[in-house]
C-alpha cells in the first residue's frame, strides 16, 4: 500500500534559480503537487514573482515586494521544468516594473505559457508612513473552527497541501449542491507554513489561494448535464498589506462572481487575514469550458 503523499513546500515548489551565464534568465520545476488538472495558474503567477522579485531587489538595498502584478495565461503549462525570463520595463528609486515570461523547457512553439507583469516597491518609502490605511471591513462569516472542513474523497493535489475550511457557499461536487447567490468564502491555511526567514508568511503565498475564484461563478451557474471547468485567462493582484510574523497562517477568500457571458466569466476576490487585516485584492476571468467526468462525494 502506497504511503499518502505529504504536503508540499510551496516556497520550495516555486523556488527559481538564476542561470548565470544568461542574465534575466532562471530555472524551476514544478510536479504535479500543485496541480488541479495542470499546475494551478496562481502558483505559475508566484514562480514568476519570485524570479522577478531576485531582479527587483538588488544587493545591499531594501527589499522590494510585489504590490500588483496580472498574469495572463496564454496555454496551458504541464508538470515539468520551467524557463522565466525576466525583462525589466522601468527601474525608478522607489518602484521597479517588469514583465517575466514562463515557459516549459520542454514545449513546442505553441507552448506559450503565461505572460506576468508586476510592480515592485520599498514599502519604506511611503509618503503616508508605514500605516495601511483599508477603507472596506471584513465580511461577517464563521471562523476557521466554526466552519465545515473543504474536502472531498479524491480532491486534487492542490488541496492536499492546504487545510480548507467553508465559511460560505456550497461544496459544488456534492449530490445536494443547489444554484444559489455567485459568492463563496473560504478559510485557507498551509499545511507547510511559507515563512521566511523573518517569521511571516511569504506574500507570494497569496496568489495559490486567490486563484479560486471559479467557486463563485459555479455556485451561481448551479448544477450543469456536464461539470463545468473554468480556466483563467487572466489573475490580477493588489497586494495590500504586508505578511506578520505573528499570523496564524489563516487567510479568508471572499469571492464574487460578476458576470458569465460568451463562454466567458468574472469574478474578485478579497483576501483577509484571520485578524481582519485586508491582505490582497484580485480580479479574474475564466473561460467556460464542460467536461464529462464524475462528481466527487
């Protein structure tokens, strides 16, 4: 009998190393540990950022982290190793911007990828001082101990490396789901804390858990004759808040479908911690795809 796997490290998983010889250029692999059907877009987003965050930050200079990047995923990438090239677009005192391109090593010409751009900044350098200054509140749902464990009897890798918690909405792949308002809320927490060398937790463990937007436009297309798949074209994230090194690990996504048209769809998200803190604000658009495969129980 096969041992079960053990929760992947998502820093190490999207850990890229610069090809020395080729500057802009850096490797990093991915297994399907992190995988729905493919890699999940979100943890493709965070390989990017974090080959751009080493171009970012230069030596003996405060560290520059992401506060918004889009990510627009042109084909589908499969488990394997990757190529990042990093290109930078404008290098101001305070801010940096660039653009990454992931790859398959592997792939063909019409194995494009996904195209990243992103903004870099000292957060030392603020004008309005180190305070963050949040003008929505946190939603009122249950906390990570007051609501159902998200799981299933097969779930995808990807979930195997979280602990889920459903604070809002319905489970899609049960036999009673039912058609209802386009939001879901659910509690996410690493069961391999990506902490850094400070205690906090990594910001490039944001985007993972934002790319779960697709739960709020399946709550409100309801039950289909085929399940419904619906792929990002594109993840947009505002990186709002920095990680604390005294968090729990827990992070609320309050996710709003917007719209379902031409095959198409729309949803944000916001991104809390567990102590109300507003972390991240992300955008999405999916394509509507069906597929004949069984529900989970």
């Amino acid at each position: 009998m096969t041992a079960p796997r053990q929760p992947a490290d998502l820093l190490q998983s999207i850990a890229s190393t610069p090809v020395t010889a080729r500057p802009g250029i850096f490797r990093a692999s991915l297994d399907n540990a992190w995988s729905f059907i493919n890699p999940s877009g979100g943890v493709l987003m965070s390989v990017a950022l974090d080959a751009m965050q080493q171009v970012a930050t230069q030596p003996g200079e405060p560290r520059r982290v992401p506060v918004s990047a889009t990510a627009t995923f042109c084909s589908a990438i499969a488990e394997g190793p990757l190529e990042v090239t990093v290109v930078t677009l404008r290098a101001g005192k305070s801010a940096q911007q660039l653009r990454a391109h992931v790859r398959p090593m592997a792939g063909g010409p019409s194995d494009i990828g996904l195209e990243v751009t992103a903004t870099f900044a000292d957060a030392s350098a603020s004008p309005i001082g180190a305070d963050i200054h949040t003008f929505v509140t946190m939603p009122d749902v249950p906390s990570p101990d007051a609501s159902a464990r998200y799981e299933a009897k097969s779930p995808p890798p990807f979930y195997r490396n979280l602990d889920v918690r459903n604070a809002y909405g319905d489970v899609w792949w049960t036999a009673d789901w039912k058609k209802g308002p386009a939001r879901t809320a659910r509690w996410f927490r690493y069961l391999v804390p990506p902490t850094g060398a400070d205690g906090a937790i990594d910001v490039l463990a944001i985007p993972p858990i934002a790319d779960t937007m697709a739960s709020a436009v399946h709550q409100a297309l309801g039950p289909q004759q085929t399940m419904l798949l619906l792929p990002s074209l594109d993840l947009t994230i505002h990186f709002v808040s920095p990680m604390k090194s005294d968090a729990s690990g827990w992070f609320l996504v309050d996710s709003h479908g917007h719209a379902a048209f031409s095959g198409q769809a729309s949803a944000r998200a916001e991104v809390w911690d567990a102590e109300g803190r507003l972390v991240a604000l992300a955008t999405q658009t999916m394509t509507i795809r069906g597929r004949r495969v069984p529900r989970m129980a």
